[in-house]
C-alpha cells in the first residue's frame, strides 16, 4: 500500500477508517486534511516532520507529525524515541508548557503544531511577558538538572506563554553534577536579543539564580563544586 497521510493517521491512532481517526483528533467524519507542504520534511538534527491542519467549517486545528531520526551516539531510534517521551512527561508533570500530545506511535507522534518561534517575538506586545515565561522555564529545567545551552531557540509560544517543543539530545538528560551557569548566562544573553530590557522580571530571574548558585559554589556544598573546581 502506497504511503499516505490518510494510512499514517489511521495507523497511528489505531483505527481503520480516516473517519474514526478525524473522530478520535475531537472533529467529525466530514473534517478535511490541508497539507502545508507535500511530504515530509526535514525539522533539524533529530526528526523528519509533517505539518498539516485538520479543517471543518470556522475550525481548525494545526497539527505536526514528528519521526524521530537521532543522529550518531544514541543505542537505538526506539531508545532515542522513549526519551524524548521520559522527558516530556517530566518537565511538564512540573508545570512547564508542552505542545499537546495527539497520539504517540512507533518512533512518531501527533502533536499540536504552534504558530511562532519565540524570538520571532521581538518588538511585538508579547516579548516581555514570553520573556519571563520562558526565564521561568529555563529556571525550572535547571533546578530539575537539565542543562540545555540554546534551550530558547527550541521554545515557540502559545499567546504569552514560552512551550517546550524539542525533548531530544539538546535538551539531554539531567546531569546534576554539571554546574547550571552555562545554562542560564546563554538564555540571559538569547532572552536579551528579545529586546528585553537588561532590569525586567526575566533577566532578573535568570540573573538572581546565577547569583545563587555561585554563591552556593563557594559555601561549597552545591552538588556540582566539584565539577566547577576540577574545570577551573
Ligand atoms: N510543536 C511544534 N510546533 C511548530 N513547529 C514545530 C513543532 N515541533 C517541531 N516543529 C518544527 O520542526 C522543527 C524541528 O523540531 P525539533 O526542534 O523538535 O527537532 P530537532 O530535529 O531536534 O531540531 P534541531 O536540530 O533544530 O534541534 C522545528 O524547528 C520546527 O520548525
Ligand atoms: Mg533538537
């Protein structure tokens, strides 16, 4: 059988008919598929994407099929794929904005396609409010050990609100020994590019929690010192 979006959906929701799957995504039968593009594309180092919205009538919900493709250095697409759910579980079982999660397959997914990139956001009404939303976020994933370096290039937004999109190898694994600053100095200058300025809620943030971790460096029992010691 021919490879289609139409099989792609019904296998991924596991149904038989386009019908029932347009019924499960919360539309009727009669909901129609618009393709942006045709075929898959290439999203960046780790995926193959698909974007499309299902329209009925007024509505219309944008929506994205993701592959996962890891690069070298992962044990295996399926492990790659796991991950990338682990991870999206626990950031946002602390609160942190994800995009909806339609359906989960074999190494792809269904989820809620977002309109804009946050820097995309500069200049606009919205770039101080996404600015202290996504200085939240880089916060949080910090104090939950991760340690993303270009974490606000993976952010879109929904209104005012920073959302997580990219769960794969730059966000990685908590790694907790690995002090946090590099972190947050490069969100602090990326959030700064926003247009923000240098004394808003969200450079404050972020630059009250780089204070806080170099202090707790030198009372010395943060439990990264030593890393911070030995790459000094
Ligand atoms: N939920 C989403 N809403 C809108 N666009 C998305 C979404 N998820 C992915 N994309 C698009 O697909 C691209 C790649 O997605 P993602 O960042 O998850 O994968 P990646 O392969 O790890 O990319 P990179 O190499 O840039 O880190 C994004 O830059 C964006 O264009
Ligand atoms: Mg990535």
């Amino acid at each position: 059988m021919a490879w289609s979006l139409e099989n792609e959906l019904r296998d991924l929701i596991g149904v038989n008919e386009i019908g029932e799957a347009m019924e499960r995504l919360g539309f009727s039968r009669r909901a129609s598929i618009t393709s942006l593009r045709s075929g898959w594309r290439r999203g960046g180092a780790e995926t193959y994407v698909y974007e499309f919205d299902l329209v009925e009538g007024a509505r219309e919900a944008p929506m994205i099929l993701k592959a996962c493709t890891p690069g070298f250095g992962v044990a295996s697409v399926r492990s790659s794929f796991q991950k990338w759910l682990q991870r999206r579980r626990s950031v946002s079982e602390r609160g942190i904005a994800t995009p909806h999660l339609y359906a989960v397959g074999d190494c792809v997914l269904l989820e809620e396609r977002l309109p804009t990139k946050l820097t995309a956001a500069k200049g606009t009404g919205l770039a101080s409010d996404l600015a202290l939303s996504a200085a939240s976020m880089v916060v949080d994933l910090v104090d939950m050990g991760y340690r993303p370096v270009d974490l606000i290039s993976d952010l879109w937004c929904r209104g005012a609100v920073a959302v997580l999109v990219d769960f794969g190898e730059d966000l990685g694994d908590p790694a907790t020994a690995v002090p946090p600053t590099k972190s947050l100095q490069a969100s602090y200058s990326c959030l700064k590019s926003l247009g923000v300025s240098g004394d808003s809620q969200a450079l404050r943030l972020i630059s009250s929690r780089i204070a806080d971790f170099v202090q707790e460096c030198f009372v010395g029992d943060a439990k990264w010192s030593e890393s911070t010691k030995n790459s000094n």
